[in-house]
C-alpha cells in the first residue's frame, strides 16, 4: 500500500515513520523540506515530494492524501490546493484536530467533485510511534476500506485502538469530546494531588503515591502513568514550571456543543474555566472581588 501524507509536524512525522516501519510506503510533502530530508534518509519506505505535484505523480489509483494539519486556515488552504489534483475515487483525510462543523461543510464541498472525504480523529500525541495511536475515524464504508489497512499499522493493534464510528464529520466529533474528557480528568488529577500537597504535617511524598495508585487503583490510567513518572523526574515542587496551562480549541468546542445539546457537562466545562483563570495574568475579576469585600464589610484590601 502506498499513500501521501502532507505535514510533518511532530505528529505527521511519527505517523509517517510508523507506516514505513509497518510496511506502507509513504510519499511525504511538507511546506519546508528539512522534515522530508530527515525521513528520507532514516525510513526505508518513504519517498520525498517536494511539492504536491509530485506527491501525487507517485501514489497510484485510488489516491489517498493524508493531511496532518493545524486546525482552521492552514488545512482549508490545503484543500483547496489538494482538491484540483485529485479524481473520482480518491480519498483525502483530515487526520488534524478540525471542527467537525467544519469538517461537515469541506465534505460537502469535497464530495461534489466524487472524492471521498475522511476524518481521522487521532489520539497518541508523542507517544504514537511507539505505542500506536487510538484512530476514530468517520466516512463512507468505500473509503474506509480503502485505508483499513494503513490504519492497522498506526493503531496499538491492527484489531483494537481504531474503529469506523460513523459518518464524515462523526470521527472528529467523537475525537473533540474524548478531549474534553481528558480535560475533566487531568483537572482531577491536578485537584487532587494539590490536596496531598497542602497537608504539610503529613509531608506526603506525590511521587510515591502516584506511583503505588498505578497498580490496583481504580483511578490508574496512561495520565496518572505520565505524572507518576513527571513527579518521580521532576520532584514535587515543580518550581520551575509557570502556573499557567493553555487550552486548544477542542475544549472549547465541546463546551459549546454540550450546551448546545443540552447536555450537562460541569466537570469538562468546569476544566476549560480552569485552564482560562491560569492564563489571567491581569486578574481584574479577582481585584474587584476584593474591592467589593471592601465596600460592603470593610475587609482589607491586599496590596500589590
């Protein structure tokens, strides 16, 4: 099987490595040339294109262009330079973490033209290559056959870890709640190990605790894998490290969309305000608490 991937990010590149390393032959184009060169000269079944022309002059019928993308202008802009190039038959997949209202709109656009329109909602972060990546993919049961096999290679297993959950539009919106989900999960983790924390006569080691959590518990999981083995390496006090946590748009997303179903999701929600209180460098709401503390009872004002 060969087929083209367009972005090697840290993500497209371990992809991109892992195909190779599984036997698919991958055709690799990126908008700068030095993460072609870089896996041409260290992977065996991968070929370089230095533009999209010649990527599609090497992969044969039915195409399959895999687009591993920033979400919003940078794949939009992809597409509408991809799209002319392609035929009938052929499949492109949005493997990035797009919208999935925006995703639906580019299917419709994609699809007139008879190319099928996939998306791969992707899960693995730098750990994919090695592990495999959880896939949640969403089309039409043509195209999803037609890259079955390549996906068996990507995932943890070739029969678990991926799955062909719906229609186009569903493997992004499945993978938009997933990281909502995390969201929820690592605030609770946070939570609760700033508790250990704070209880100072019983000098907690975190480390130690994280790490005996990880056999037996029932909150073990890959994150409390992860900050086990962070708080081992790193100490409990973490100094060097700001206090500020950014947030991507799939947070937010699912938000909006679980207010928009009517769905009640405190904790998710909850876990997106968090990250957006550590990003207030100005703190005005706080200063206006305090002023209004001040007003109405008299309560001291700390100064800056």
């Amino acid at each position: 099987m060969r087929l083209g991937i367009f972005g090697l990010g840290r993500m497209g590149a371990n992809m991109a490595r892992r195909l190779s390393r599984g036997g698919i032959e991958v055709v690799a184009h990126n908008r700068s040339t030095a993460p072609i060169d870089e896996l041409v000269a260290s992977e065996a079944h991968i070929t370089a294109a230095y533009s999209l022309s010649e990527m599609m002059a090497q992969l044969p019928s039915p195409r399959i262009v895999w687009l591993m993308l920033p979400s919003g202008e940078i794949t939009e802009t992809a597409i509408t330079q991809v799209l002319p190039m392609l035929a009938a038959g052929d499949v492109l997949i949005d493997g990035g973490n797009s919208r999935y209202k925006d995703t639906l709109a580019r299917a419709a656009r994609v699809q007139q033209s008879g190319v099928h329109y996939m998306d791969v909602g992707t899960s693995g972060g730098v750990w994919g290559l090695n592990n495999g990546y959880s896939l949640m993919f969403g089309g039409s049961d043509e195209a999803a056959a037609l890259i079955t096999p390549a996906i068996k290679v990507l995932a943890p297993a070739p029969d678990r870890g991926w799955g062909h959950v719906g229609p186009v539009g569903s493997g992004h919106f499945t993978k938009m709640v997933h990281n909502g989900i995390e969201y929820g999960m690592m605030q609770s983790l946070a939570e609760g190990l700033a508790m250990l924390r704070a209880k100072k006569e019983f000098d907690l080691d975190l480390a130690q605790i994280t790490e005996l959590w990880r056999d037996g518990s029932v909150v073990q999981s890959w994150l409390l894998d992860l900050t086990a083995e962070a708080l081992a390496a790193q100490g409990q006090s973490l100094a060097h490290i700001a206090p500020v946590v950014a947030d991507s748009g799939e947070g937010r997303w699912t938000a909006k969309e679980a207010i928009d179903l009517g769905i009640a999701a405190p904790v998710m929600t909850l876990a997106l305000q968090m990250r957006f209180a550590s990003q207030d460098e100005e703190g005005f709401g706080n200063r206006l608490l305090s002023l209004m503390r001040n007003a109405f009872g008299g309560h001291a004002i700390v100064k800056k």
